[in-house]
C-alpha cells in the first residue's frame, strides 16, 4: 500500500523490490545482497518531500543511500526499512565561475564536481579516494575529511548553502551562494555531518577555489616524533598558505609499501623513524618549486628532517602517493581493524606509545600500522590479525580508551554510523548527547530517518 | 528575592543595580544609560550556570552582554531584562604553540587573542575595528566577519570548540580541539552566530594560524566593476593562497576619505571609478613582493586595473587602511542609514544600479557611499542626510527589497540583533524561520535567552 504511494510519487520503475533490492550490493565493502524493503529511486526535490510524508505518515523507517563508500555501516538499510537513493538527482546545475560557486543536485559523484571545476579552472577542494562513487549528498552528510583539509578544511567548509527535507516532508531551502551571510541561525550546518539522521540533503551550493597552477610535493624523513611537529610548524611557516597536504607514515608501514609484494619501492632508504608525504600548491611553478625547495633544504639544515626526495616530475608525485594510499598491502596480513580517531598534536606521540604498548601486551599477535593526516591530528591505525569478534573488541577498546584522558575523537572524518555507536558516549558527555537527541527529537520525533544510527538509544 | 539568589551565586558585588546600571553605557554608539533590571557578572561557568538555572527557575529574561560593539542593538537591555555580562571570565587559559589553539573564557577582547597569539609566533586571523572592545564570546556568537574573511573564514572557522550554557543552566563542555572530529553531531554550530539566543557561550578553544612573515599591500584603480571582478579572480589565483584582502571603495567614497576635511590625501588620481585595496600574507618578504608585484603588473598589462601604488612601507600601508575604515567623513555630512549586505558576485553591478536609481529618485537629498568587502560579496552602503525615521525605513526598503529576487542576505556580517529583525523574512523563507523557531523552542523553551533578538515574533 505504501509502496504503490511511493510509486504514484515516483513512478513504479523507481520503487525497486524483491531481485531487484538484492541484486544490489550492501556497500562498497559488503558486497553481499541488500536487504531494503524497496529503493526508491525520487528524481526531484518534489519528490524527496512528498516521498518523506508518505513514509512519514506511515511511521516507515528509512534509510538515506549515496554512494555506499562509507566505513561506518551507516547505511546498510535493515530488512524493513527502506532505501532512499538519491541516484536519479545527479544533475550539476550551474557553474558561477565569477563567484566561484557550483550548484549541484546531491546525487552527483564528487569527481564529477571536481572535473566540472577544473573545465572552469576552479578547484573543488575535497578529495579522498572514493571520490568516483562517494556521492557530492552523502559526503556532506558525513563532513568528508581527506587530503587537503590542513589548507581547506573539511567538507563543511566548501558548503555554502544546501536544501533538505525534513523527515516530515519539509523543504529547507537554504541555498545560500555568499561567504557572508549571517542573517539568523545557519541552518545548513544542522545537516552537515550529521549523517543523514535529521534530513535529507538534496541539493548544495559549493565553494569552489582557484585551480593552483603549480604543485610541488615531497617525501621527507623524521628522525622523530617531536621533529615531526616541529617540521609541520616549519613548512606551514615557510610556504605562506599553500601547504595543501601533510601526510605521516610510521616506519612499519612505510617498510610495508615498500616491499615485495607491495609495488611501491623506497624512494627513501627504509630506516628513518618518521615519513612525511608533503605537498604545496601555488601559481608559479618555477618559483613555487624554489621555495619549496629552500623550505625542505632549511628543515635539513635545522635538523628537523634528515632525508628528502622532492618530485620532479607528475609520475613521482603518483608514485609517492600511491605509497600513502596502498592500504591493501595490509588486507592481506589477515582482518583489518581499522581506525580513524583524531586527538591534540601534543598529546599524540604519548598516546600511540600508550596504544602500542597495549596491543603488544594484549593482542600480541596483531600486526600494527599506522599513518595519518597528522597536519590535522588525525591518525589512522590498522590492527590485522586473526578474524575475532572478541580481538576485534579488544583492539577497540585498546585504541578508543586512551584517548578519553587526551580529548580525542573516536571519529575524526568517518563518522559514528552504525558501527562507532557503542564508543561515543567515550569523547561526548551526556549533556552533548542529551542535546544531540533533542534536536533529533525536534526534527525528526518519529525517529524514521536513519534510525538507529549516529546517536546511541 | 531573585537578586538576592543571584548576588549569593556570583557574589553581592557583582550583582549591579541602580546607578551602578545607569552610569553604564547603552552600547559604543549610544551614550546613553543602560537600563537593565541588573547587571550580573559571574565569574566562572559554574557561577553563569547557576545564574541561568536561577533565572530559568523564575522565568526571567537575560541579555547576554559581551563588549557592546554590535551594530544591530542586540545586547540593549530592556528594563525588565537582566543583562549577563561576561566582563569577569577574562582569562587566556593556555596556548598551544604545536597544535595551534589557544584556549579562553568567553570574556577576553579580541585584541588581547591576537596580541597573546602574536608572541607564541601564531596569527588569530578574524580582525575588524572594534577589536579592542570586542569580546570574544561575542565575536563567535555574532560569527564576526571583518577583513580575512576571503583567506580565513569568518569567525566560525576560526573556532574549534565551544563550552556553551544553555537556558536551564545545563553546560555543553564541546571543547573539542581538533581540526577534524565527526563524532557526531558539531554542536558548537549551533550557538555560532545564534546571537545569543540558544545558550551562553562561556569557553572557547580558537584555531591559530601561522603568523605570516611579509605582507604585501596596493591600491589599484580599475575602470568598471566587472574589471574589478575579474581582478578579483586573476590576483587569488596568481597569488596561490596569499590572498588576504580584497576591499572595494567606489569613487564617491574614495573621493570623500581623499579630499579634506577628511585626514587622507589620495594615493591615486580621484578620477577612477572603482579602488581596490589589496592584500597578501606571505613567507618571505622579498620573493612575496616581487609576486605581488608582477601579480599587479600583470593586471594592468591586462587592462584589468589601470592605475596602481603598491605599498613599500608599513607606514603607506596603514594610510590605505586609514582610507578604507575612514567612515567619520561620511558621519559628518548627516544622519547615516548604514547597511551591510551581502549578495552573489555576479549580481552585484546590477544590484548597485538598481538601489542607486531607487535612492535617487526616492530619495534625492540622501548622499549614498559604497564600499564593500568585495572578495566575500559583502557591500557597505551608507546612506547620509537629514534625520528621520520615514526617511530611514524608505531608504532599507531601497536597499533591502532589490536582495530578494537576487538570492542576497539582509545580513553579511553584522547579524540580525533587534534592528534587522523586520527585514528578515526577505532573505529567509517560512520554512527556514520555523525551523529556526523550532531549535529556540527546543534549547529555550521559555524563551529567557535574548528574547525578541533575531528571530521575527
């Protein structure tokens, strides 16, 4: 009865059922079958809000899909709840190269924002690997972090306006084309990043940047911890604004993509403590490169770095990034325990001395990697070993804990989802929780959008 | 009796009445006394906490004061109201060099964060005029803007964590200190920019940037506004990130601030329709300047600009900004309306042409100056003639209406306060404001916090 509603609203072709739920896989990493009541495909704002007071009325659950690459299993839709796709609203509007804003339906990929940017010598700034299938809707929802956050920030700060729907049908237009624009509340920042549990993004206005016209990047080794922290205050220093990346490695995993059967090889010897991919882009390249240059060869000089490899060509560049993003040398040690937790940078080397320590005594038999956008206190770590719910567990509680006494994250740029639920209430009080709920109960009372996800019952 | 229960909280002295109210001033433009039912000045969050729950306990309504330098009478207690001054919580609790944070109660002026961010070699990037009064707790509740904003943002990128009181006294510790932390819901949004009508802000932890090393500034003369427009986009992107000023003066300001009995004497010919004062921070004094020479240089080969004085001194550098933030001249001529607008970029030429038409066939015996932070879309119109309240409502509708069908906001950056409240729901649609008022029923149910402030009744 419902879903004859939904394709009233829709069209029939657009509510898919039965085989055609279950030949679709679960995520990107899950490709076992999905298991939605149905997916409803809507093609237009219009039919997100008519399509959400149906469901609404119905007291029917759903669940928000976009391009299934997240990591925290937010959404794999349940066996009575259904799958809103937003795939159909994959329209890029209008491009304002003047004002340097795009306009786009939620349901486009991010490299397609990203190419249409570039045809107008701007610069979507957000990046990670995902971006052929992330959809530009779901990215927001979760604030993507990425690459290039120490120069642009987060997702959240390329989003100038958006639209979404209330769990009621409700239309927020809130497409905002200004940097300033401080006219009430900023209403858009309720739906950024809270992961699709109190509205639906369907459209965005997105800030783009100016395309640099030069990129410069490097490889450099640190003999330690402190000499990292200190490189990074360098470099950011010395380039005046346009250290666009700065990406460490630990030794173990630098070893690891550096050897057999890994692909990559060490364009640095591999026995330096510390491996920093740094990266900078400018609009000259031949002066750029100089000062990128000077500015390594001072951090030599000073002792803050004891290697370097600067790329002078687009394939090193390649290369080098190929090393920061080959995680699947890891995969195949065994089951990956993945994580993704963010914490002061003062207090970052204690608490991984504190966190390995406790792995090696507890889980010995976990091999352990670590690496990190650590220009934005964000650390990666990837424990893999045996598959065991009960290591699995463990682990979690060996890397979240130390990290209350330290006001860190459980989540720097993954989100909470389905899967961080059970470790939030460790880096959020109760008064932040309670508040958090009483905007869910403000926006969404019924409790249909996303349920069960984000925010622990 | 409720007077009492406070005075016990925060101590009796602190507990303010009668002449100790009145000698007080209004705010920095009106002199005169300040009538509020008390001025209350807790010393610590706990003391505002209890404040609140008190107040909250006897349904009393509250004004939250910071440094009175609004310029939409937002903090302009009502007789019956309580103002909440935050005057004591004035401390700079730490500054974290490495991380580049620093950490401070609600109360410390602006200017003392940018001075303390100074010695430890770091830069607090939001700067307007009223630096020295200002708040901070004030600054990030009414998100200032001011003149970094194309660089760095307004103040809400420049905030990392918040410690807020709602109305029931509850305090929400998000002292997250972070650049990435998507451990659910960002809840230090929600009270950025709010006015002070969802909760107090007592504590802060502010994002630092590395303190720039040059800085290159000119003013360039260009012969159309969309020359300026495009001049805009040529120097951000041959500048790679450097960019950090990019403020238009039309000819009818540039000539009044360069002719006497205004101080400023005109660096370029006063015959050029449009000035551009342009800045950039950099890393190295001697490469930066050559840059932003050759940048200019280019600019005029271009036809972009066709006359232009770059600085070699800081003392020409603060005579172009002397220029810029000299409105006392256009004080002198009369009543000023003053408006702070913001609209996209590409509708900006036509938008001028239209308000100036309208006020010139309106409003005839109005002088009109323009001048803008032109790089965010904000535009400054003071209108200036002989006191009158027809007059002034006449010229905001000249101005005001011509935003709608253009996608502008009423409010760049000065916020909504009580003076903007009528002209709201011109930028913000029914939906938009019941959502709004749907959050301050939720945070504020009985409405004590900065009531009849921001949202329309």
């Amino acid at each position: 009865m419902l879903l004859e509603t939904l394709g009233a609203i829709v069209g029939a072709g657009n509510v898919l059922t039965g085989e055609q739920v279950g030949s679709r896989a679960v995520s990107w990493a899950d490709h076992g079958p999905c298991r939605a009541l149905a997916i409803v495909r809507p093609g237009s704002t219009d039919e997100v809000s008519r399509v959400l007071a149906a469901c609404h009325a119905a007291d029917q659950p759903l669940v928000v899909l976009g391009g299934l690459t997240g990591l925290v299993q937010g959404c794999v839709p349940a066996a009575h709840e259904i799958a809103l796709s937003l795939e159909r609203m994959n329209r890029i509007e209008s491009v304002d190269p003047l004002g340097r804003t795009m306009t786009v339906e939620a349901g486009v990929p991010v490299q397609r924002v990203q190419e249409e940017a570039e045809k107008h010598g701007l610069l979507y700034p957000v990046d990670w690997g995902a971006r052929g299938s992330a959809q530009i809707g779901g990215s927001v929802a979760t604030n993507a972090g990425g690459n290039g956050v120490i120069r642009y920030g987060m997702t959240r700060d390329s989003v100038l306006g958006l639209e979404a729907v209330l769990a009621d049908g409700t239309v927020i237009p809130a497409m905002n084309r200004m940097l300033k624009n401080n006219a009430a509340y900023d209403l858009k920042q309720l739906f950024i990043g809270s992961e699709g549990t109190l509205g639906v993004i369907t459209r965005l206005v997105l800030r783009m940047r100016e395309l640099p016209r030069s990129t410069q990047t490097a490889l450099v080794a640190c003999p330690s911890f402190g000499n990292v922290t200190r490189f990074l205050k360098h470099i950011d220093s010395a380039l005046g604004g346009s250290l666009t990346a700065f990406e460490l490695m630990w030794n173990e995993f630098y070893c690891l993509v550096t050897t057999p059967p890994s692909r990559g090889t060490p364009p640095l010897p591999q026995d330096h403590a510390y491996y920093v991919l740094v990266e900078s882009g400018g609009s000259d390249p031949a002066r750029d490169q100089s000062q990128f240059e000077e500015a390594i060869g001072a951090a030599l000089e000073a002792g803050l770095a004891v290697d370097a490899v600067v790329c002078t060509s687009q394939a090193q560049r390649e290369a080098l990034w190929a090393l920061r993003d080959d995680v699947e040398g890891i995969f195949r040690l065994g089951a990956p325990v993945a994580f993704d937790v963010s914490l002061p940078l003062p207090a970052m080397e204690d608490y991984v001395t504190e966190v390995l320590g406790r792995l090696e005594r507890e889980w010995p038999h976990y091999r352990r990697f670590l690496f990190g956008h650590l220009g934005d206190g964000n650390l990666h770590l990837i424990a893999v070993g045996p598959p065991s719910a009960e290591a699995r567990h463990g682990i979690e509680r060996c890397v979240y804990e130390p990290l209350v006494s330290r006001g860190g994250s459980v989540s720097a740029e993954h989100g909470i989802g389905v899967e961080k639920r059970p470790w939030l209430e460790l880096c959020r009080s109760p008064a932040e929780l309670a508040l958090m709920r009483k905007l869910k109960q403000a926006l969404d009372p019924k409790g249909i959008l996303n349920p069960g996800r984000v925010l622990p019952d």
